[in-house]
C-alpha cells in the first residue's frame, strides 16, 4: 500500500483539478470533518495522517490520527462506534476533509456519550449543553 | 475588549463544564467548521485565534484568522458573503468550534465560486466536482 499523495502545482490543480493532492500541515496532519450520512448533523472534527486518509479511502472505514496519542486510530475499533465511509469531499484549497459516515455500533460518535461531539452551545458567553 | 478566554483545569470542566474554556493549538489557533444554518451543509473549515472567536462571539459575524495571511479576516468583507451567526457549538474536548450561519450577499461561501467549498468527491481516486 503505497500512502504517498502528489501535490498540485498550480492553484488551478489546486482548486479545480481532479487530482486528490490534500496539503498535511507541517506536523503531516490536515484537518477531518465528519458528518452523519443519514442527517448531515456534525458528529466529530479530527485530524489525519497520509496513512490514516489512505486508509479510510481504501478500506471505506474512517481512520484518524490522534494528536495527543501520536498514533494512527480506527474509529471504533474498541467502541465499536466504526464509521462506514459514505462519500470522501476534499475542500477548495484541499487543506481539509469531509467524510459522510453511517455510524455503527450504538450510533454514536462522542467518547463523552452523546451522539455527536458538539453537544454544547454558547449560550451568554456559558456553555449549555443540548444533544 | 477582552480577547483572553478562561482554561479548564479538569477533563470534567472540560467536558462536561459550563466555562468556555478553547484549547487553542501552539499556534494559538482552533478549528472552525462552519454550516449553513438552514441546510446544515458543511460550507467551510477555518481557523480562529482567541481575537477571531471573541469578535464572532460579540459581533455575531464569523471572524477567522487567515494562516497564509496571517491576519484577523472578517469573513466576507470584502466579496459581501458575510456570516450571520446563529449559533456556535464547541467539541468535547474544545479543541473545534462549529458555526451555524447564515451567509449574506450572493449565499457563497468559497472564494471559488461554489457555494460550499467542499464540492469535490473524491470517487476512485479522482476529483470531482459535484456542487
């Protein structure tokens, strides 16, 4: 499995070009938006590696990268909160992802139990939370 | 204006606290997904640094921190698709700020001229674009 992606050239490549070439940051990491596949709803923003973005797209399961772990991480693997890889969307400037999931397991993606990690709005600068 | 936000001492009060307390990154930034508040579609992701997300919170317009420009950006000021901001979410562990918004002027988002900036899937391996 080679988990190499090119880079674009030009703005243009960059922007209108059919060629997946995500831009890491300069710890290799870029920036991973998950939506439910069903409602759409925001469920969770993490981070991948070359690998883990190599990994989700092969095998149709999201794959991440934990910043504060420093190690690749399954989605679900010990949860059982997989998430099935609906579609793969790639941002303007490809410095960012967006994966449609179905959600397996008990459906939820938040480690703190609820369905989706942003449980909590700003509510007069307090943060209130509403699932 | 104070700019400076609170830090949570506990993974409880991170948690499950009422204190917006943002874990800004070494670069002083954080994770901003913004949505459309009508549709839900994910229309960008940005950064914020604490100036942006306190202007965003006491403005009710999205404010972002541009790390090409390296400078405090009033989205849409000048190509007029402003952000009225109708609710702001944090993760579980703030470290991402999600936006609900309602986009002005033209109803983009993408500096490219679609109205999110996802709008490419990637479909075996290959862009493409898909509004």
């Amino acid at each position: 499995m080679t988990t190499a992606f090119p880079t674009a050239s030009t703005d243009r490549e960059l922007e209108r070009g059919q060629v997946l070439a995500p831009r890491f940051d300069a710890n290799g990491l870029i920036c991973a938006v998950t939506t439910h596949a069903g409602t759409g709803e925001v469920l969770m923003v993490a981070w991948m590696n070359a690998e883990a973005l190599r990994l989700t797209l092969d095998t149709g399961f999201a794959h991440y990268f934990s910043r504060s772990r420093q190690a690749l991480w399954k989605k679900g693997e010990t949860s059982g909160q997989l998430q099935q890889v609906v579609e793969v969307r790639v941002d303007c400037d490809q410095d960012a992802v967006l994966l449609k999931v179905r959600p397996q397991g008990d459906g939820g993606a938040c480690h703190v139990g609820f369905r989706s990690c942003f449980y909590r709005v700003v509510e007069g600068g307090a943060l209130v939370e509403r699932d």
